[in-house]
C-alpha cells in the first residue's frame, strides 16, 4: 500500500498557515522531510499551490521536480466544486480540466473533486455543512438530468485525463449528489470510463447527516470494488435528537468510531492498489497524531501484503 498525506493542518514552527490556502514556498524542506519520516510517500495538494504557479511551465515541474526529490512526489491534486450547479459549474468545470493538465506535468496519479458548492444558506439551521437533517444539493433531493450532466462532465474529464495517464476521482461528501454509495454506484456506472472511479471518503458518509443513512461498513464494502483514490479520516459522533443535529469532533484514524480496520479488510480483498490518503488532523501536533494514523494504516495492510 502506498500513503498520500492529505494534510488538514499546516503547522511547524515558524509557520502556521492555512492549508486550504497556500503557496508552493509553503512546502519547506523541512516540512518535506516530516512528512517522509511520517512514513508517507506522496503528498496531495491542492488546486491554490498549482494555480499560484500556472497549470502548465517550468515553475509547476520544477515544483514537481523538487517533491519528488524530497521523497514525496505529487501524488494526488485536490480540485472540486459542483459540476451541475448553475452558478459555479463553468468554472469548476475549467479547473478540473486545468488540474488534469497540471497533473501531467507535475507528476500526479489522481485529480480529486468533492462536487460541493459554498453554503447557499447560511442563516438556516437546516442548511449547515454536516450533521443535520438536511444536506444542500444532496442525493436525496437529485434528479436524473443533474446525473446526466454531471456523468457527460466527468467522462469528458476522463477523456482528456486518459490522454495524460492521469485518472479523475469523484469524492463521497456531503452537500453533493454523490454522498452515500448508491449515488457514487449510479455515477460510477453513467461516466464508465476505465480511469474514473470514486473515493470512498467514510468521514462525510458519516457526518452528512444526523443520522447517517448506512453503516460505514456497507458502504466501504459497496464501494471498495470501484474506489481509485481514498481519503481517510475519524471522529467521534455526538448526537442531539431532541435537537435532529450531530456533531464531530475529529481524531486520528485509530481512535475515531469509524472501524478502519473493517474498512482496510474491505478494500484489500478487492485488491485496491490506489493511495490511501490520510486526512490529517485539524488541531494539535499534526505530525504525532497524523504519524499514528499512518503507522496504524501500515500495521493493518501488513496483514494482507
């Protein structure tokens, strides 16, 4: 198995910075070299960092270049937005296509998307980003035409990644029509191109809603047979019913609710071969608890390699 680290925090002093919102300098030898002692062999960024240095020229491939000498290549981009939403799926649909080109100079296996868009909503208390009974543009409320446009989307996406060697992703996550996995199967089967699959992220499977519509284990067990990329994280739930509302408070990836044990078993008897991608920790020191989850990931994929 091969580790992608999907940093969540970006903390090692003197710097504290926002890892939604970075730049390439951000990525200082001594960071780089954390992250290889964690044990990981590839980092995930982001679509900031890339578009900070243009999707295509030298600056992207000697970012590359330099990454992939510290010992942790570019292994996945991290793109996203809503591909069927009227208001921003023009220019989701161009960075996706920017990313896949980006991918092939920097080196990266997989350009990732969580098809989600900003809170429309955000004085309702029915409309927050996890835990309630509601979720914004979920599969609940989806229409067959919004699978079509978003299928014709991503095929065409994979078209043009297949030209590249570059394979595209859709990420389980709420506030989007792919967020349980009947709706990730659906649009699995419509797109149906060889270098498309999904990323079963179990995290936003389980804080989508207040009560999760499936245990993490049937959804790991249908979706492992169609998984490309993985993001992996944990948490503890603490549900208020009197109130329809959860809330999460984010762990390491041994000591949350979700079972990655079971999870592990799952994708390893359907022979996954992608990047396990540790969504690290948001608070504390990222390097100890984010190197549990790692050394924790490793001691259970021993079992099946």
């Amino acid at each position: 198995m091969r580790y992608c680290y999907a940093h969540r925090r970006f903390t090692l002093y003197p710097q504290s910075l926002d890892t939604w919102n970075l730049s390439a300098d951000a990525y200082t030898d001594e960071f780089l070299n954390k992250v290889r002692e964690m044990g990981f062999d590839a980092l995930e960024v982001g679509a900031d960092v890339i578009n900070g240095l243009g999707t295509t020229g030298q600056a992207l491939a000697d970012f590359g270049k330099r990454l992939a000498d510290a010992g942790v290549p570019v292994g996945a981009i991290r793109s996203g937005g809503s591909l069927t939403n009227a208001r921003y799926a023009k220019d989701n649909r161009e960075r996706l296509f920017n990313m896949i080109r980006a991918a092939n100079v920097v080196g990266a296996e997989v350009v990732n998307s969580a098809l989600s868009t900003p809170n429309r909503y955000p004085t309702s208390t029915t409309m927050a980003n996890t835990g309630q009974r509601r979720s914004q543009d979920g599969s609940r409320d989806g229409e067959m035409k919004d699978y079509e446009t978003l299928s014709q989307t991503l095929q065409a996406a994979s078209d043009r990644a297949a030209e590249h060697g570059v394979n595209v992703t859709v990420e389980v996550h709420q506030n989007s029509l792919v967020d349980n996995s009947w709706s990730a199967l659906l649009t699995h089967r419509m797109v149906d191109r060889p270098n498309f699959g999904i990323n079963p992220d179990l995290g936003n499977v389980y804080w989508c809603y207040d009560e999760p519509e499936e245990t993490m284990e049937d959804a790991i067990t249908a979706l492992a047979p169609v998984s490309m990329y993985w993001h992996c994280k944990n948490m503890y739930r603490v549900h208020h019913p009197e109130n329809h509302r959860a809330v999460y408070v984010r762990t390491n990836i041994p000591t949350g609710e979700i079972d990655y044990r079971f999870a592990i078993s799952a994708m390893a008897k359907e022979g996954y071969s992608g990047y396990m991608a540790i969504e690290g920790v948001q608070m504390g020191d990222q390097f100890l608890h984010d190197g549990q989850s790692v050394d924790y990931a490793k001691s259970i994929w021993a079992q099946f390699e």
